[in-house]
C-alpha cells in the first residue's frame, strides 16, 4: 500500500502542475551531459518554465481526461516536460535554442493553449519569437506608416499656411 501511496502522490503534483499551463512540450532528453541540462535548466528557470522528469505511467495517469491527453500516445522512452505558465512560447522556446547545439535533444510533441502539435509543429512553435519581441515589431510596423502620415499632415498645413500669407 505505501507504494500506491507515494504514486499518488507523484500523480497529484503532475496534476497540480498542469493547472493552469498554458503549453506543455514533451521531450527525449536521452544523450544531454550533466553540463548542457544544468544550462538549459536554469534557462528553464528565468524563462518561468518548470521541467522535469517523470515516469511515463505517472504522466499518462496525471493527463487523463484533462486537455493533455493527446500526449499520451508520445509517452514512450525517456520523457522529460517542460510547462509553461505565462508564456506559452517560453518552454519550446528554450527547448528548441538547446536542440540547436544538441541533437540529441528530441521534440516528442506538445499542447499550446489547447492545441496539440506533433514534433515538428512544436518545434517550429519554439522558433516563434517571444510575445515581448512580436510587439516591438507590430509597434514598430504601426509607427512607420503613422509617422509618414503626420509628415504629409504637416507639409500640407505648412503649404496652405504660407499661401494664405502671401
């Protein structure tokens, strides 16, 4: 019985953590050095994304019936899942920077914001840049246009200003 105890446990703290997640990326972690975990992890850590390893069965048991149970059929091998809470992007984002310099970094598959992607979609999820980033562009995408419009504002009161003067 303590068993059974201590795997409920287990199970309960994956489902605690799922509350709340905004993404969740599986990966094979198989063939990191100690040195390129501990760097990533602490990645994890600035990024706000929790990553941890758990049983395959202690997973599969936790996302029963909840929005991550499409993950179930990639919970074979070594799994390790990092969970993102404020920026969805944040936990395939660091995922895909460490699987630039280490092939041995594997996409599994993940959940963002509801939607389920294979490998290659969660990969190419992580090479979205972040929210902060995507804003200064649409803000500098806006400013251009406005800015030119002003310009042409102001030459046109600057003309009909000085022919109402002559």
């Amino acid at each position: 019985m303590p068993n059974v105890n201590a795997k409920q446990i287990i199970i309960d703290e994956i489902k605690g953590k799922l509350e709340g997640a905004s993404s969740i990326a599986l990966v094979d972690y198989r063939g990191l050095t100690v040195e390129q975990d501990t760097i990533m992890r602490r990645s994890m850590r600035e990024s706000g994304v929790e990553y941890k390893v758990y049983k395959n069965s202690m997973i599969s048991f936790a996302i029963k019936g909840t929005e991550f149970e499409s993950l179930d059929k990639h919970l074979a091998g070594p799994t390790a899942m990092a969970i993102s809470y404020q920026d969805a992007t944040a936990g395939p984002r660091v995922l895909a920077e460490v699987a630039k310099t280490n092939d041995n970094l594997e996409f599994k598959a993940g959940i963002v914001e509801g939607n389920y992607y294979d490998a290659k979609g969660i990969a190419a999820i992580g090479s979205i840049a972040p929210r902060e980033e995507l804003l200064g562009r649409l803000l500098g995408s806006f400013k251009s246009p406005i800015s030119s419009f002003a310009r042409v504002i102001k030459e046109i009161a600057n003309s009909k200003g000085g022919a109402e003067a002559e």
